[in-house]
C-alpha cells in the first residue's frame, strides 16, 4: 500500500518528524491525548492535509516528536533544517552560532 503525499506543509513536517522518532501514528496520536478508536486516523488526517490540528494540538504533536513548533509550518526546508538544528543546539552555542550570523550578515540600511 502506497502512502498519500501529505497535502500541506505541516502534514509533511508532521510525517517526516513523526516517521524520525519512529512512533507510528497511533502512539502518536495516544501521546498527545486523542482517543485509542480514532488516534491513527485523526494523525493520519493531519499527515495528508485532510484536516488542519488547532494550533494547541500542533504544540502537543511538537513537543512529542522533540521538535518546536515553527518547523512543523516551515515551507521552505533548508530553512526547516535550520530550524532543527537550532532547536537543538545548547544555549551556549546559539550564542556562538547568533555572533557569527550577525558578523555574517550586514545590518539593515534605515
């Protein structure tokens, strides 16, 4: 059986995060307090854009699946990427990685 291609942008971040942590969609959906009945097929709903999760259910499914929120609606994936590994970092090393950007990237003209 061949998998739909998720519809949205978040159904695909939601796929390729919950697919990453290696919860299948009716621990997933357990997780974040949806019924046993209908988990699976309330997330698979979500994956294929069928239907859009309120905003509080997308921080739940974010917090489950260890990533922030802002990359499960990133459109562009390098910048999803970026989203990632920035969520991951220390806050050392956000300070580091924050100094080089700004070195990095003139200030805006006024």
């Amino acid at each position: 059986m061949r998998l739909k291609d998720p519809a949205s942008v978040f159904g695909r971040r939601l796929r390729e995060a919950r697919e990453r942590s290696g919860l299948p969609q009716d621990r997933l959906g357990v997780a974040i307090g949806l019924d046993e009945g209908t988990a699976s097929a309330r997330i698979s709903r979500y994956e294929t854009g069928i239907h859009a999760p309120p905003f509080e259910t997308a921080v739940r499914l974010a917090e489950v699946l260890k990533v922030p929120p802002a990359f499960l609606y990133c459109p562009e994936d390098e910048l999803a990427r970026v989203i990632l590994w920035w969520h991951r970092l220390s806050r050392t090393d956000r300070k580091r990685a924050k100094t080089m950007i700004d070195a990095a990237i003139p200030a805006p003209q006024k």
